[in-house]
C-alpha cells in the first residue's frame, strides 16, 4: 500500500490506497446496496441496527484483518505486531430520518481507547467522501500537542475549544484508508444535501509498546452482554 496523502508523523495522518482493498470495499457497499437498504423501514432505529450490523459482515473483517493492511501498518507506522483493541464501527451521516444529520463535533479518540501511546485508528468509506457532503475535517498536526483540554462525554471526549484554525476537509476514494493518530482533533461533517457518508473504522494498537506493558495492557473496552435482550419484540 502506497501513501498517497498526509504524514503521519509530522500531520497525524496518512490515507494509503491498494487495489485489492478498493475492490473488497465496492463488493462491501453493493452487498449494502442489495441486502442491507431493502431492509430498512419505518422505524429509525430498527434501521440503525441494520447499518450496525455491517460491521459485523465477513467482507469487513476481511477488509481490517487483510495482509495488506497490517503490512502497511508495519511498513508506514512501524507497528509490527498490531492488535484490534476495539470492535469495527460503522459511522452513517446523512440528512434523514436514520442520521438525523448526527455528527461529533472537536474530539480526540485517545481517552475512548486508553491503551498503547502508539495506537491508531484506520479509517475508510464505503462511498467517496468529497467536499460539501458528509465526510471528516482534521486539524493537521493536532496531534502533537498530546491531549487537548476537553470532556469524556457519552459521546466521546469533546474539546473545549471548538474554534480551531487549520483545519481541512479530507477527501478520499472509497477503500482508501486512513490512519489516525488517537490525539489527531478532528470532528464529523453533516450537510443537508442528500448524499450520505457511510464508514468504517477499527482501533489497532502495538503490542511491542514498553508503555503499555507497563501499564498492564489496559484497554477502555470490555464485553458486556444483555442478557434481556431476548425478551426484546414479544
């Protein structure tokens, strides 16, 4: 996989293209397109569940568990034993009923994951995310500064300073991927046109990093099961 855009050391970011990826990730979107929508109803949440449920699809864990993949995580950001130490996440914006033009404003990934100092976030869509439709600004080399004042909230950890100057609108084909710093400021953009964004992220940190071990491996996730669900619908 070749970098096409960005530095991750100096910026905080890099968005890495590969042929076979790209070709997984169109598969992924017209498995979507076909199985997925035709489900979708009245009820927004019951849609939402439906989107969630990607994440879960084969072809994604392929995707984020690919020999491309981990090898551009060796060769661009010198982790070279990763491990996933969060849950494939899907992120649908859009201006209707499902996304309610829902978008997370100034926020660092970092305190949501609590693990390795080397940790990153790949990140791709399974549509091409241009500029005035949904997508995702950076603050290049944010990252630098470590953790920004902020708030751990439900929703992430959010900036106190929402004003921030050198900011940038990514723009990236679908199947590209980018990698995030966890310190790497950046926010959802909504629009009110009707494209819609949906994406796909993963959280891999180095297992090699002395500082984690010292901390115990520690991880912000954990496993919890409803065991109610079940009775859900009767």
């Amino acid at each position: 996989m070749d970098v096409i855009a960005g530095d991750f050391r100096e910026l905080g970011y890099a968005i890495v293209a590969n042929d076979a990826l790209q070709s997984l990730i169109k598969h992924v979107r017209a498995k979507f397109e076909r199985h997925f929508i035709p489900r979708f109803g009245d009820d927004a949440t019951r849609n939402r569940n439906i989107i969630k449920l990607l994440a879960e699809d084969i072809d994604v864990k392929r995707f984020f568990c690919s020999p491309e993949l981990t090898a551009a995580l060796d060769r661009h950001l010198g982790i070279a034993m990763p491990v996933q130490t969060g849950p494939i996440v899907t992120h649908y914006t859009a201006n209707d009923r499902i996304g309610n033009n829902y978008g997370l404003p100034y926020h660092q990934d970092w305190p949501s994951m609590g693990t390795s100092s080397r940790g990153v976030i790949a990140w791709t869509s399974i549509a091409d995310v241009r500029k005035g439709a949904p997508g995702l600004r950076i603050v290049p080399g944010s990252h630098l500064r470590g953790l920004w004042p902020g708030e751990q909230t439900d929703r992430g950890y959010v900036l106190d300073d929402q004003a921030i100057d050198g900011a940038y609108d990514l723009e990236i084909d679908a199947g590209h991927v980018l990698f995030m710093s966890p310190y790497l400021v950046h926010r959802t953009l909504t629009s009110d046109a009707t494209d819609w964004k949906l994406s796909l992220s993963c959280r891999f940190d180095d297992f090699s990093c002395d500082e984690w071990s010292r901390r115990g491996f520690v991880s912000a996730y954990r496993t919890a099961v409803d065991r109610q669900v079940y009775l859900s619908g009767f």
